[in-house]
C-alpha cells in the first residue's frame, strides 16, 4: 500500500494552513511527526483512503476523524460533546469486528475519556497518550509469557529500585 499512498499523497495540494510538507509515507511512515499525523488524520485520510480502503473500514475510519475534528473546535456546544461521544462509541465498538479483538488497546478505550475531559473544560490539545504510550511500551519489555505477569512487572521494578 505504501507505493500507492505516496502517489496519492503527492496529487494533494496543502491547504494554507499546514505549514510541515509532508514525506513519503514507505520511507518515513514509521517516523512521520505528530504534525504529519495530525495532519494525515484531520486533513490527508478523507481524501487518500477513500480510493484506497474497502468501505466498511473507510466508513469505521471517518468516525475517528470527524471525532477529533469536533474535538479541534475552539468552542465546543453540548450537541458538539455528544456528537464526539456517539463518533467514539461507534468507533470503539467496531474495532473488535474489523480488527480483532486483540487490537482494542488502552489507548483506543481512552478516546471515551478525552471527551469527558473537554466536558470539564479542558482544552483537547491538553491531552496526550504519549506518557501513557511510552509507559506501556516499557510495561511491556517487563514480562514474558502470560503467567504471573504482575509479580514478574514486581520483581523488575524493585531490582530496578534497588539498583
């Protein structure tokens, strides 16, 4: 897909407003900065998946779009936080059906609570599940196998102490 990405990438002219121009997507895809995936996901994705993805995942992936565009709004109305809610819902829902189960990730679950957040009065942007990714990242190199998982996490972290 990556070859094909590209291409579509490149017959898209930036608006005004996205001032980091985009690179390849097989050549740094894996590397892209927040901005180029932000910029992928609010503004790129509607238009490049389309011709690219069947239309049942086309369809599950606009939900997390026009999310956290609502999401991006300077003002938020009540219908607006509602709205977000049911785009969440029916995003999170469908995951297990089209991807599996194993791919309902933390991460994924934490798209209910954002909107909570901004119900509160929080500023979207003040959210980041980059501490949170990072933390499960590491969690994750603390075990092996599925026994006993918590008293091995334990047992690192206090060698980890003592050292």
């Amino acid at each position: 897909m990556g070859k094909h990405f590209d291409e579509a990438l490149r017959d898209i002219k930036l608006p005004d407003e996205i001032l980091r121009m985009y690179r390849s997507y097989e050549k740094y895809g894996k590397s892209w900065k927040a901005s180029e995936l932000k910029n992928f996901l609010l503004f790129f994705s509607p238009v490049i998946l389309k011709s690219l993805l069947p239309n049942v995942y086309y369809r599950h992936w606009l939900y997390v779009v026009n999310y956290c565009r609502l999401l991006q709004k300077k003002s938020m109305t009540q219908e607006d936080l509602q709205l977000a809610r049911i785009l969440a819902l029916a995003f999170i829902g469908q995951i297990p059906d089209l991807y599996g189960v194993e791919h309902v990730f933390y991460n994924i679950h934490l798209l209910n609570h954002i909107v909570e957040g901004v119900d509160n009065g929080s500023a979207p942007l003040a959210y980041s599940a980059f501490l949170f990714e990072d933390a499960g990242g590491s969690m994750r190199t603390q075990f092996h196998g599925s026994k006993c998982v918590a008293g091995q996490m334990f047992q690192r972290f206090t060698a980890r102490q003592l050292l």
